[in-house]
C-alpha cells in the first residue's frame, strides 16, 4: 500500500479533504441519477392509479344514475 496508515490514507498528505469530498460528491450524484428515474415512475404509476380509480368511480356513479 502506498501510504503507511489509514490515517495517513485519509490525510494524503494534507489533500484528504478535497479528495474524500470529490468522491463523496461524484458518489452523492450518482446516487441521484440512479434514484431519480426509480422515484419518478413511483410517482407515474401512483397518479395513473389515482386517475384509474376515479374514473372507475365516475363510471360507476354514471352507472348508477342510468339506472
């Protein structure tokens, strides 16, 4: 291993920090792009059952009224 502790892998020679943020950042955007499309068709399909059942319920209101 090229350096001699964990400690010092964290410190790389006083540029730990901006490396360990460059990593945390492009890690935290990644995420980000993988959990949007996953949140969105959620949400998609959540609204088309909501407008399914109204339309169900309207249906069978106007069912109701026909009769």
């Amino acid at each position: 291993m090229y350096f001699d502790s964990v400690s010092a892998a964290l410190a790389m020679d006083g540029h730990g920090p901006y490396v360990w943020a460059a990593y945390g950042l492009s890690l935290a955007v990644i995420a980000m792009l993988i959990m949007a499309p996953v949140l969105r068709k959620r949400r998609l399909l959540r609204e088309l059952r909501g407008e399914y059942r109204r339309r169900q319920q309207s249906e069978s209101a106007s069912s109701v009224e026909l009769s």
